[in-house]
C-alpha cells in the first residue's frame, strides 16, 4: 500500500513537471513576432499593477532625491507656507471697512467731541482705527501735532503689516538655489563613477543625473508655490497701505473742520 501511495506521488509530480516543461516549449517554439507580442502585453500588465497616484509619485519621486537637499528644501516650504499663513491671517484681521470707520468717527466728532470719536476707535480693530487714535489723542495740540502723529505711527503700523515678510523671500530665493546646489552636487558624483569605472557607461550616470534634476524640480515648486503667496501677501499689504493714507487725509480733513466749526461757535457766543 505505501509503495502504492509513493508511486502515485512520484507519477504526479512528473507528470506535473512535464507540463510545466511543454508549457514553457509551446512558448518557446512560438514565432518571433507572437512572442513579442505576448512579452509586451505582460509588461503593459505590469505597468499598469505599478501605476501609482499623484501624491504616491511625488512621494516616491522626493526619496528618490535623497534625504540629504530634499530635506532642506522641504523644511523651506514648510517655513515659508507657515509664515505665509500666518501673515495672510493676520492682514485679513487687519482689513477695515475705511469708509464706515471714517463715517463713524466723523459722527462721534461731531456728536461727542473728541473723546467720543476715540472711544469709537478703541472699539474698532485694525491699523486705521490706530491711526486715528493716534491722530485724535493729538487734536487738542494742533493740526500739526496730529499730523506728525498719523504720519509716525502709519510708519508703525506698516512695519507691522510688513513683519517677517522678508522670510518669505528668502525661502522663495534659497529652495531653487537649494535645488540646483543638488543638480551640481549629483552630477559631481556621476562623473566621480566615470572616473572610478575608467569607462563611459550609462548606467554609472543614470542615477547620479536622475538624484540632480529631482532636486531641482522640487527646489523650483517650492519657490513657485511660495511665490504665489508672497504676491498675495504683497497686493494685500499695498491695499492696506493705501486705505491708511486715505484714511489719515480724511481724519486731517475731519479735524480741522472740527476745530473750524468750534471757532464758529466761540466766535458767535462772544
């Protein structure tokens, strides 16, 4: 009975070879043409299995640059979008509807007298709304003193608006420079491979030249990106600046018809 059994197994397993064998025969003994054919559908297969989304590309295409410049440039994007960030919030926070503002300082002026109209710019946020505190804590001096006043602490308020800005130019500058110190430094390495090999060889170079432009294609989509915000940051900052210069001239305006229409009234009770 065992021997039985052992004969059985011995005649599956040649037979099972033996079908592999004109299996892979059949194959082999196809015409050139359909065995291309055939190769070529499995490695469209095969391509398709590996196709990889966007994000997976980019990530695998990043560690393919290397850790080393591929770290740095990623640590400027991250630096550069978290100050861009910041910024944009805080020129959102500080954007004022100007022309109400005016309307309703020209109505406490007018009203309540000075007092009243900064007491409506302590209850307003934004750079205006300091700036004609500013302007107005200086009204019983002279026209002139609240004048240097708003003029000094526009200066202020600018360089508020303006804060840590330059950060942001900087990384937009230094990713792509980044990016190409990478490119010099992959292709000092390719040709280290020639020179250690003594032979021109494709292969030797693939990679070192592939690591070098990788670097710097992230290098200039950082500084695109970044540059994007930074304009942003810009064209908010120069429509902040020019409500507070409209803003300054309409307080100066509101103040000396101030001041005019109290000498009118001295003038008239005298």
């Amino acid at each position: 009975m065992k021997r039985l059994f052992s004969t059985l197994v011995i005649a599956s397993i040649m037979l099972f070879g033996a079908a592999q064998a004109n299996a892979t025969i059949n194959v082999n003994i196809l015409p050139d043409n359909i065995q291309t054919i055939v190769q070529d559908d499995e490695a469209s297969l095969d391509t398709e299995e590996e196709e990889l989304g966007f994000h997976q590309e980019l990530k695998k295409r990043f560690i393919e640059g290397g850790a080393g410049f591929m770290g740095i440039v990623l640590l400027c994007l991250i630096l550069g979008l978290a100050i861009a960030i910041e910024r944009i919030i805080f020129l959102n926070l500080s954007t004022t509807n100007t022309k109400k503002l005016a309307q309703d300082v020209e109505d406490a002026l007018n009203n309540g007298g000075v007092e009243a109209a900064k007491e409506v710019c302590r209850n307003t946020s934004g750079p205006v709304a300091s700036i004609y505190y500013q302007g107005l804590d200086r009204a019983d001096e002279s026209i002139e003193a609240a004048e240097k006043a708003v003029v000094a602490y526009g200066g202020v308020q600018m360089g508020q608006l303006e804060k840590n800005v330059s950060w942001v130019s900087l990384f937009i500058a230094l990713a792509p420079m980044l990016g190409f110190m990478g490119t010099v430094i992959g292709m000092i390495q390719a040709f280290d491979k020639i020179e250690a090999a003594g032979d021109m060889q494709p292969s030797l170079v693939a990679g070192g030249i592939k690591v070098a432009l990788l670097t710097t294609v992230f290098g200039l989509i950082v500084a695109i990106i970044l540059q994007i915000f930074y304009n942003y940051i810009i064209a908010k900052i120069d429509s902040i600046v020019n409500d507070m210069e409209d803003a300054s001239i309409l307080l100066i305006d509101m103040l000396v018809d101030y001041k005019n229409k109290k000498k009118n009234l001295r003038n008239s009770k005298s």
